[in-house]
C-alpha cells in the first residue's frame, strides 16, 4: 500500500513538473506583436506612435531631402546625444514635423508651421499632441558652413560661438557641432571646413580676428570664493572691470582668457555678465595648473590682456562651395 502511495504521489509530481515545464517552454516562444508603425488617431494606448498623416508628411519630406540643393533647403535636420533626439521635417509650404526622442524607446510627432527671419527659423507647434514640456514656440538660428545649413536652437548658440571663439579646430568644431545643432543626414560626420556664416547679432559676435581687451580694475569676488570653496588652493575668483563693450562684440556669457600670457603655470577665464557700448564687467576665474604654484604669488590687477580666443585656423576646402543666400523653396514669411 505504501509502494503504491509513493508511486502515485511521484507520478502527480512528475506530471506538475512535465506541466510547469510546457508552460515556461510555451511563455518562451510567444512573440509578441509589434508596435503599429503608425495610428489613424492617436490615443492613450499609443501617445507614444505617430499619427499616419503625421508618418506620411515626414516620409514625403525625407525624400525630398535626397535631391536637395538649396543652402537651407526641405528636408530632415536632426541631433542625437545618445540619450535624447531631436529632428525637424521641413517641407516647401511651411509645414513642420517636430519629432523628440528619447532612448527609453518614447518618441513623439508634432505638426506645425514655420517661418524664416531674420537668419532664424521660427517653429510654431500645433497643441494638438505637444508634450507639456515642449514649447509651443521655439526659435532656431540658421547657421552656414562651407556647403551646409545648420539649426542651432538660439539658447545654445552662445555656446557655439565660445567654443569657435576659444578653441577653433576641426575637432572641436565638429566635437560640438554634431552635439548641438541640427544637420541634414548626409552633412552629418563630416568636418566643416571654411569659416561659418551668420546673420544679425550673432554675426558680431564670432571673431575670427580674436577681439582683444584690457582689465582696468580687479577685486577679490569674496561671494563667490565663500559660494564654491573659500578653501580652496586652486581657484581664485575676482570681479573685474574691462575696457570693451558691445561696439567691440562683446556679450553677456561670452568667454575672454589670457592664453596663458600671464603665467604659464596658470589659467584664465573670465565670463562677462554686464556690457555697456564702451566697457564691460566680468567674473573672472584663476585656475593653477601645477600644485608647486602658488596663486598668491600671481598678479592680478590693471594690465592684463584677455582675448576673445586665438585666431581662427579653419580647416582648408579642397574647392569653394556657394552657401548661397539660404532662400531656395523656403517661405519667408508665414
């Protein structure tokens, strides 16, 4: 009797086990449906697809980009930082595709109009669909390099312009180009050569000649020493008074250094935060490069000379391209 217990009670658990077994074998081997390429009408179940009409307009627009000519033309511009995305679809009646990104797989269209002035491209975006955090407006200035157009969104270009301006190489040129703006697919990698275009302001405030200024007053930033590290053998900060302004292409957030005339042991970087037409006033940063020097034995006061950056050494172009006047198919007014 007992045998046949044991025997019944190892052919029940030998049978859940032949069971359990089928069922992980069998949740292996669903596949399961792929995400729709697109939707008639977005809703809750996919905010995250485009709406066809939206896929149809961007296919049509990306197809136009292959045969494009024109310095600023129809077609995709789009950036990656490997963690978010952004393209724009622009097409020859002022209609925008806004598309973000994300590499949690989200991605999301917005349709909208455009419009070019003034060297920049005004986006308008449609509140049908836009995520709370895009705004409905956003402005782009067009930047020209040797045979390509560029958008770099207008809150970043006072970073382009520091980085051209203080280190100009092909390297870091591209290191930041390709981060920052917008570019068509097919300019995408490959390194600028020339010296880039601009319209209005921004025109003024890229030098190719370094703009040169001198300090003509400097204080100790006590508040900014106590802010960051009052301790610390490394940094100085001071407030400084200069000798340019605007009428020299000055501008607030624009990067002046010494490159390395006062010390070689030590490094300069002045950020201006105030301009007037003549003058200006700036925070200014003393960073030591060597331990075995010491700060306080390093002069800051009256005097000293700050550049803009070195001049300018672009990359040479095997034959010069015509950036053209940017017009082509695009409207200019909407």
């Amino acid at each position: 009797m007992i045998t046949a217990s044991i025997f019944v009670l190892a052919s029940v658990a030998a049978r859940e086990n032949t069971q359990a077994s089928t069922l992980e074998e069998a949740l292996e081997t669903i596949e399961w449906p792929a995400p729709p390429e697109c939707v008639e009408q977005r809703s809750k179940h996919f905010w995250w697809v485009d709406t066809c009409a939206f896929k149809r307009r961007r296919d049509s627009v990306a197809a136009l980009d292959a045969d494009a000519g024109e310095a600023l033309s129809p077609g995709i511009y789009s950036v990656s930082t490997g963690y978010t995305g952004l393209d724009i679809a622009l097409d020859r009646d002022g209609w925008v595709g806004y598309k973000e990104s994300a590499d949690a797989g989200v991605a999301l269209g917005v349709e909208g109009r455009y419009a070019v002035r003034d060297g920049r491209l005004i986006v308008n975006l449609d509140d049908t669909d836009r995520p709370p955090n895009t705004p409905a407006q956003q402005a782009f200035v067009i930047v020209r390099w040797d045979d390509r157009v560029a958008l770099v969104p207008e809150g970043s270009m006072a970073f382009i312009v520091n980085e051209l301006n203080t280190r100009f190489d092909s390297f870091t040129a591209s290191f930041m180009w390709n981060d920052t703006a917008l570019q068509r697919p097919r300019d995408r990698g490959r390194p600028p050569c020339g010296l880039p275009v601009v319209e209005g302001e921004w025109r003024r405030r890229m030098h190719a000649v370094p703009v040169a200024a001198t300090i003509v007053a400097a204080r100790p930033d006590v508040a900014a020493a106590t802010k960051y590290s009052p301790e610390d053998a490394n940094l100085h900060h001071y407030r400084i008074d200069i000798d340019a302004g605007s009428d020299a292409g000055l501008f607030e957030g624009m990067f002046l250094d010494d490159l390395g005339a006062t010390s070689p042991h030590v490094w300069l970087r002045a950020i201006v935060d105030r301009v007037d037409a003549k003058k200006a006033s700036a925070k200014l940063n003393v960073v030591r490069k060597k331990t075995t020097v010491s700060l306080d034995d390093v002069p800051i006061g009256a005097g000293i000379r700050l550049y803009s950056g070195p001049r300018w050494q672009p990359r040479a172009c095997a034959a010069p391209a015509s950036a053209g006047d940017g017009a082509g198919h695009l409207p200019a007014k909407p």
